[in-house]
C-alpha cells in the first residue's frame, strides 16, 4: 500500500473516531455541579437537580429600587420604583419578554420602592404579592394592593417563596420589628439557581444587617444588591464582610440623593465589582448559564422613531386622541399613554394599528364620546380638571413619542 493511499485511510479513521466520540460526548448529560475556574467569576457553588433559564435585571430608576428576576419563564418583581420611573420598569419588562408576573415582593413601604406598583399593576397582571410580617406602617403597601384587586402576603426569616420546581426565594428577614424607621424591617431574600446566589436586600440598615449575621443566616453571595441605595449608614462592616459578594449593584441616583453611593459604603465592599445603576441607560442585567456562568449586560431600549401626535387630551370629554402623521400605518399594539399627574395608564390591546393620516381616540367609560370612540379607557375620569396634567405616549419599551397638555 502506498503512503498516499495509506495517509487517507488513517485520516477517514481518525474522522470516524471523532464522530463516535462527539455522539457518545452528546448523550452524556452535562455536568451542572462544579465547573472548572477558568470563567471570570470563578466557579459555581455545587447544586443538584436540574439547571434553570435564569436572568436579573436591576433596573435603573433614579433613586429607587427595581429588580426583575426571571426562571424558566417566571417572572418576580423585587420593589416597584417610584410612580415616575415605572416607564424604566415597563421598558426593562418588555426587554425581559415578560407579559406578566407571577409576584411582587415589596420590601418595605417607602415611596421608591413600592410607588410605582399602582401603574405597573395597570398594565401586567401581577399574581401575588408579598410584603414583610413587621412593619411600623403598611398603609401605602395596602392602598396600591387592594386598589389593584390584589392581595399582601406578609413574610418573615424561615418562610420561602417559591418560583418554579427547585427554585425559591428563600426569607432571610424581617427577623423582629424594630420601631421608628421601616428601612429596618425590609424584607431580605435570597434566590439561588444553577450554583450562584443573589442576596436582595431592600433598605435594611446596620440595625438590622447586623441582627442578620449575629442570627447565623447564610448572608454570602456572588450577586448583592447593595441595601440602601449604598447610603453611609448602611452596609456594616460585619455585614459585608460576610456577604462577601463577587458583584455589587448599587441602585440609586447620586444627583438626587448625593450621600448615596457612599465612599465608605464602596470600600467595604472593595472585593467585589462595583455597579451603579444610574450609570447605564436601562441598568444591569445578569444572566446565569445552566453551568453557573455570569454574564453582565448593560441594554438599550429599542424603538422607531414614528411621526405621531397627541391632537388633544380633554377634560371636558375625559378624552385623547391620536394622530398619525407618517406616511405608513404604524402596529401600536403595546404602546400606551399615561397621565402625569396621577399616573393613570391606557395600553393599547392587540391588532391596534393607525393608518397613514389617521386618527384614533380613546374615552372613559363615563365620557360623552364613549359611543363614538374607537376604544374605552376603563376608567371613570383620567384629566384633572383643575391641576396642571399631560398626556404621554410612549411605544412599549417606554420611549416617549409625544406629549400634550390636557386642557
């Protein structure tokens, strides 16, 4: 046999050989326990069962807390922002795919955290709710829940919430009430999935922190958002050297709130990558592979510049109406319109679409033009009559596209 002949049939064998070995390596299950270190965040803790589609999103909301966190499809909301940032929540929502959330955990009472349930809950069916055991006051928690038809489940350290089979947000605190400020009554959870943990933390100040460590929960972390917006009197020295993260998000507005952020507060945790929400246009997201790997995002929202106008909000009619001034019909499924004064929002349903030139209105239930609108706003009254107000659109992803004032 000559060498040619010879070389080519070791090179078809050496071929087969590594199909066979490809197919035997395709019908191993894969290892989702420890991997090697090779990743930037070295590797995940050990964990058994199956893996899980898992992402988390720290939305940027000004000086306010946000987190959206989503497992094989189901979605929670970790506190709602303000009533002004929800259009940053609506945006991070749709990025996200999410259409509704199986729950809300709302930290505490405070405005920049549970404000802007009242308009998210508007427009994405929200399934539970769930809310600390102790608190001083819990009356702005039980207005947006009841007016939205929902309904608050307390919580306290030991309860678990579950997300889907093998997943769960497991309590950490309230351990006790403390009387005065309600930043340390917030609910504190971790979520763990395919070997890496997320701490959330809420506004839990040293008062509380250190009650967490001195009671032996497991505080460590790869991921922390870190309590109170960074603030200085937050994050204890005990407490952060036992959170120990890899990552800290810091979810504020330095301009708004010039003590947050804090120096001290960021030396603590020198060990660990730093972000600040504000810093980026949507905030931070975070996807965790089924081997355990993180990867960091930091999203734009998408959107088209479309030619529409808000030809007139009235009060009279309780009443807007819509414009397209373009030159082709424009799909507005999605998009909404929100009022500034009480936050009141419209999405518009499916198959909605505007032709070239066209004009589309919505009423109130209660309006005279009811009858003859193309679509009813479910709602008795939107227009303040007597307080300055404007009507907003907005496509899905929260890019404004037109405002008027209503008149």
């Amino acid at each position: 046999m000559n060498g040619k002949v010879l070389f080519l049939k070791r090179a078809a064998a050496l071929l087969l050989l590594s199909a066979l070995c490809a197919g035997l390596a395709a019908c191993v299950p894969p290892d989702h326990g420890i991997t090697d270190n090779s990743g930037k965040y070295g590797a995940p803790k050990e964990f058994e069962g199956e893996p899980h589609e898992a992402s988390v999103m720290f939305v940027n909301v000004g000086k306010a807390d946000c987190a959206i966190v989503k497992v094989d499809g189901h979605a929670w909301l970790i506190d709602a922002g303000t009533e002004e940032s929800f259009v940053k929540t609506y945006a991070a929502l749709e990025l996200m795919g999410i259409s509704a959330l199986d729950g809300a955990i709302i930290t505490h009472g405070h405005g920049d955290h549970m404000g802007g349930l009242d308009p998210i809950a508007q427009k994405y069916a929200i399934g539970r709710v769930v809310t600390p055991a102790f608190l001083n006051d819990r009356s702005g928690i039980e207005a947006a829940v009841y007016e939205n038809g929902l309904t608050e489940e307390p919580v306290r350290a030991g309860d678990s919430i579950p997300i889907t089979e093998g997943v769960e947000f497991k309590v950490l605190a309230p351990l006790s009430l403390f009387d005065g400020d309600d930043n340390d009554n917030s609910l504190v959870v971790k979520l763990e999935v395919n070997g890496r943990s997320f701490l959330f933390t809420g506004d839990m100040q040293q008062t509380e922190d250190r009650e967490l460590v001195k009671s032996g929960a497991d505080v460590s972390c790869d991921v922390l958002k870190v309590p109170n917006h960074g603030n200085k009197d937050a994050s204890s020295v005990e407490f952060a050297n036992a959170a120990k993260p890899l990552i800290a998000v810091i979810s504020t507005d330095t301009s708004v709130d010039e003590n947050s952020a804090n120096r001290l507060v960021m030396a603590r945790y020198s060990g660990a990558e730093i972000y600040v929400t504000q810093k980026y246009p949507m905030g931070v997201r975070m996807d965790v592979s089924v081997r355990g790997e993180i990867s960091l995002s930091f999203p734009e929202a998408p959107g088209e510049k479309h030619d529409m106008e808000i030809t007139e909000a009235s009060k009279l009619y309780q009443s807007f109406t819509l414009r397209n001034n373009g030159n082709e019909e424009v799909d507005i499924s999605g998009w909404f319109v929100w009022s500034t004064k009480g936050f009141e929002v419209f999405v518009f349903p499916e198959n909605t679409v505007i032709k070239a030139g066209a004009e589309l209105t919505v009423a109130c239930k209660k309006s005279s033009r009811a009858a003859s609108a193309d679509l009813i706003w479910d709602i008795k009254k939107v227009w303040a009559d007597n307080k300055a107000d404007s009507a907003v659109l907005c496509d899905a992803f929260g890019n404004e596209l037109a405002r008027t004032t209503s008149r």
